[in-house]
C-alpha cells in the first residue's frame, strides 16, 4: 500500500509543455480515478507513476520517497494497459510467471502464487493456452493477474475496459470495483468515460489541458462542479447551461431537475421558468429523455416518465435549489456568494 | 442455373490456377531432378541420347569418387566453420543494432541507419580489392579471416529485423520493463521470440548465399586448405575432366543438400515473416 504525490511535476513532449507544476496526492489504498477529454494529460501521469514516460520536472513520490531514479520495475507498481500488452509468444502461465521470475522469486512459491491468482480470476484452466487462443474477456483477465501476482503497492489502469463490449465491461467494472475491496491497494484508475469514473472511484480527478479541474468524490463532483468544464463533463447529458446575459455569466441545471408540464404551472411553484419546443426524444425505457429548444437556448430534460412527443410546446421549469450560477471567469458560484442572489432574481424575471 | 454456373466457373478458375502452378513448379524443380538424376548414372549413360532419366542401376560409387578427387573433408569443414560463423556473428550484430534502431531515440539515429542502408546498397565488386589488400596487410590471407571479416555485419538484416521490432507495439516493452525485466533479458524473452520469423529468414538468405558464395572465396583463397566446397566442386572440372558430368553432379548433390535441410527447417517461419499477425 502507498500513497503517491506529485509535486510541481511538469512534462513536456518536444518542447510542447503538456503538463505544467501539477500538484496532487493520491491517497493510500483509495480507488482514485483520472478522468478527462483524450490529450488532457492523465495517461501522461500514470506513466509518470510506473515510469515509463518519467517527468521532465518536479518531483513524484511513491510512499514519502522520491521514485525519480528508481527503475520501473522497482517501484513496487503495477500496470493493466488499455490493449492489455501480453506477451504473444508465451503462454498465460508464463505471461503471469514472467515478472516474478525476474524477482527472483523461488519456483515453489511461484507455482503456489499463479495458482492461487488464477483461481480468483478465473483462469485456470487457461493456464497453458497461447493469447491468440483466449478471447478478449481472458486476455483481460490474464492482464490483470500478471498485475496481480507481484502483489505491487500500487495498480495502475489505462482504460482497461475500452477494448471490451459494453456487457462485458459492466461485469469487469463491478469485479474491479470488488477487487478492489478484497485488496485494498492504491488504485489509479485512468479512463476518458466518465460513467466509468462516477460508477467505480472513490475520488475522481477530473482533468483538462495538463490542469486539474477538480479532485472530488463522485457526489461531490456531480452536484457541486467547481467551474464550468467539470459541469458539462460529467453527467450524461451533461449539465444544461444558459447565457444570463449579464457579466459573462451564466446559469445551469441538471437534465433530471427540470420539470415538464403542459400548462404553465403556479406563479411560485418553479424558480425558472421557460416555455419551448420538443425537438427530440430519447426513450432508453427506464426514463425518457427530452431536448427541448426555448429562443436561443437549448436543453436536454430526462423524465421519468415518457408523457409528450416531439414538436409538442411545453413549460419548463427548475426549483431554485436546483439552479446553479457560473461567474465570468467559469467557476460556479457558491450559493453564499452575495452575486448568486443578483443572479437568481435576473433568472426570475426574464420573460 | 446461376449457381451451377458459377459453381463451374469456380471449378475452372482452381483448375487453371492448379496447372499454373504445375508448370512453375515443373520449371523450378526440373534442374535439381536432372542433377540428382545425372549424378546417379554411368559416364555412358549421361552421354545417351535421348536422355536417361532412370538410371539402370543407380551409381552411388559416384559421390565417394567426387569425394576422393580433391580433400572434400576439409572443404566441407571450411564451409561449415565459415557459414556458421558469419550467422553466428551476424546475430550478434544485427539483434542489438535493430533494436537500438527501433525501440531507442538517440542522437544521429537517422543518419546511422541511412549508413547501414548505404554499406546496403554498395556493390560487393567494388570492396574486393581494398579488402584484399587489407587482409594482406594483416596477414590473414593463409586463414579463413578473409572470408568471414567482411561479412560480420548484415545491413539487410539489420534493416528487416528493425521494421519487424518497429511492428512490436511499445506498451509490450513497458509492460515487460515493469515486469523488471533488464533489456538484455527483454531482448532475449520478448524481442527475439517475437521476431523469431524474421530471425528465420535472415539466418536462410545469410546460410545460402554464404554456402554458395564464390567469387570471394576464389579472390580471397590460394590453398586447398582453406578453400570452401564451392571451389571445391567447381575444381573437379579440372580434375576430372570437363565431361565427367556424373561426378561432378554428385559435388553439386552434396553442395544443395545443406540448403535443402536448413530450408526444411526455416520454411514455416519464413511464411510468417511475411504474413505478420500480431495480437489485437
């Protein structure tokens, strides 16, 4: 078990900076989840932590200690890669086998660990088979066990699931998350699915550009978005946002807090209020989900239940609790914030 | 109609293609059953005409007859040593060299490698003289040297091995380098096992056209002792006359039997080389 740092790390790839004096602690034996849009920087650091692709500034620690000359296969990590990079030559035994031979570690003890892993991943009849001969499912597996064998400090993940269907990637998703529980390692998660990051983290790190966005808890991320990005990042649909017209500032709400109606509902009922156009409907079968245009603006509205059809005219409306405020420079105002009230009230009587 | 049709035009078109392939094969493969053939017949009976094909009672005595005219032994051994040597040493060379070409970033790698595709291009006729001269300076004409020295590098190889390494994705050798595995050992467990095709080839092309090299022996030898097989066939023209085709068949027998086994051996790696496939 480990924690890792980074401090004021920077990387830059030919001259071009795409990282610069990042600072983040991933905290022992959390499930931490590096999320963001591809080129955004996360593989960049996980790289960083196995040392495959070292930073060119700054320093990363591994438990307090500086792991910056510290060889890849030293630093008590391991690594599941997004195209699982098993050795095609060698058969699951010997992929698994592999690391621990280069260890030094005794041949009994070997066979007992490969054993005992195979058994919790359900390889074991596959043992002797070639990778050309398992199916996408058990290459994954087979990945994992490698990893899992050298009873490393720290897992590290880039976007292990993508190659899989999506069935197979729920049931990988909950096994990871059992894992997980069952070791209590540090792991670092790195995926650009954000549903992915919601569903298994403990702490997901949303990033954008080589910057942190937010470091939070799932919840935390979802209802409390620090800026703008983070708000439309996550979520599907992601949140709706509208110009206030004022400032540069704007307004936002979650797809499942506006409600629909056909008649214009009580005066005081709704906070925000706007009348518009079904233009699309999506019926996923648990919850139905709507895009409505009104003027200039258009947002997307899930419903629980599937009541209008599209070109059909309805009222919009959002509780005041639900709405959330972004100033100019992007980040959301706290509801304390003296300029969220001026916001409120601007909302509430535009026409 | 339409499927019977079709169903006889597939039938037609695998009949063409089987007969093709009949008169390639009958081409390529008439000389060596014509050598194999004349070296197991009497002096008379590859004089008759029309030509025997079946020799009455076939003449083994032939091959101990080649094998007496001149010290076969030796230059059999000369041919082995000498082969054997240039692959070993070729491995050596080339296995580092292309994976430094592929897998590193280093200073000047670029115009390195256009060096090797250089010592590529240029004609071997070309380097007989210098080469002469230099191995006359070190005095190494009396040995077998001159005939492995300057062929210890194989840019041919180098170029295929590193195209077949650049195909070898790079998350293979990260994965491995956090396995803690050194690059000697990665080298060895992953790189070499991985190419193992393309390994094949070299080690044919390098094993025939060193086995059957003979300009340079003939330039670079004045003994018997240190003479290849090659010369050695090729001199029982001499002494056994310029229409002894029967015996000098048999050298030509025992010449190509090598190639045929390493073939033999090579074959389905050779395939593959061709036909990469990695792991999706």
């Amino acid at each position: 078990m480990a924690s890792i740092q980074f401090v004021d790390v920077s990387k830059t790839f030919d001259k071009q900076a795409v990282i610069r004096d990042l600072n983040l602690t991933i905290e022992d034996g959390k499930f931490t989840v590096l999320v963001g849009p591809s080129g955004c920087g996360k593989t960049t650091l996980l790289r960083m932590i196995a040392g495959i692709g070292p930073h060119t500034s700054g320093r990363v620690l591994i438990d307090g200690k500086d792991v910056s000359r510290i060889p890849p296969g030293q630093r008590g990590v391991a690594m599941v890669f997004q195209n699982y990079a098993i050795y095609p030559t060698m058969s699951v035994r010997e992929n698994i086998e592999f690391g621990l031979k280069n260890n030094k570690v005794p041949k009994a003890e070997r066979k007992r660990l490969i054993e005992s892993i195979c058994e919790t991943v359900g390889l074991a009849e596959y043992l002797d088979r070639k990778p050309s001969d398992l199916s996408g499912g058990q290459r994954q597996r087979v990945a994992l066990a490698r990893a899992m064998v050298k009873k490393p400090s720290v897992f590290l993940m880039d976007e292990p699931l993508s190659n899989l269907d999506a069935k197979l990637r729920v049931q990988m998703r909950i096994e990871l998350i059992e894992l997980h529980k069952k070791l209590g390692t540090t792991f670092v998660y790195v995926t650009h699915d954000q549903v992915e990051a919601m569903s298994m983290a403990d702490t997901i790190v949303l990033m954008n550009k080589g910057e942190i966005q937010q470091e939070a808890a799932p919840e935390a991320i979802y209802h409390q978005p620090n800026n703008l990005f983070t708000a439309q990042f996550i979520g599907v649909p992601p949140m709706n946002i509208g110009e206030l017209g004022t400032e540069g500032a704007r307004f936002g709400f979650r797809p499942e807090h506006a409600v629909l109606s056909r008649q214009l509902p009580p005066e005081s009922a709704l906070h925000y209020q706007t009348r518009g156009t079904i233009i699309t409907r999506e019926m996923l079968g648990s919850e139905t989900i709507y895009q409505i245009r009104s003027g200039s603006d258009s947002f997307m509205v899930k419903s629980a239940e599937d009541l209008y059809r599209v070109d059909e005219e309805v009222f919009l409306g959002v509780d005041a609790s639900k709405l959330h405020f972004f100033g100019g420079d992007e980040r959301r105002l706290e509801s304390s914030d003296p300029r969220a009230a001026g916001y409120l009230e601007l909302l509430r009587r535009r026409p | 109609m339409n499927t019977l049709d079709s169903s006889y035009f597939n039938w037609l078109k695998s009949a063409v293609g089987i007969a093709f392939k009949i008169v390639i094969l009958a081409v390529f493969i008439f000389p060596f059953l014509w050598m194999i053939s004349t070296s197991l017949q009497t002096f008379r009976e590859t004089l008759a005409f029309p030509p025997t094909w079946i020799p009455a009672v076939p003449q083994w005595g032939n091959f101990a007859e080649a094998m007496r005219a001149g010290p076969f032994l030796t230059y059999a051994k000369n041919s082995l040593i000498i082969t054997v040597s240039i692959i070993v040493i070729q491995f050596a060379v080339m296995i580092p060299a292309a994976y430094a070409f592929a897998k590193y970033r280093f200073a000047l790698k670029n115009v390195l490698f256009g060096l090797v595709l250089l010592a590529f291009m240029i004609p071997g006729q070309i380097t007989f003289i210098p080469v002469y001269l230099m191995m006359a300076d070190m005095d190494l004409i009396h040995t077998l040297w001159p005939q492995i020295i300057p062929f210890m590098s194989n840019a041919f190889g180098i170029f295929l091995l590193r195209q077949y390494f650049m195909q070898i994705p790079e998350e293979i050798i990260e994965a491995a380098r956090l396995d803690n595995a050194g690059e000697w050992k990665l080298v060895r467990k992953i790189m070499i096992p991985m190419a193992k095709p393309a390994l094949a080839t070299i080690a044919l092309f390098s094993f025939v056209s060193h086995w059957n090299e003979y300009f340079w022996p003939l330039v670079m030898t004045n003994s018997a002792s240190i003479r290849p097989l090659t010369l050695g066939i090729s001199m029982l023209r001499e002494t056994e006359g310029i229409s002894n085709w029967h015996i000098i068949m048999a050298g030509n027998v025992v010449l190509v039997i090598p190639i045929l086994i390493v073939y033999l051996f090579c074959s389905k790696q050779i395939v593959k080389a061709f036909v990469y496939s990695g792991i999706k």
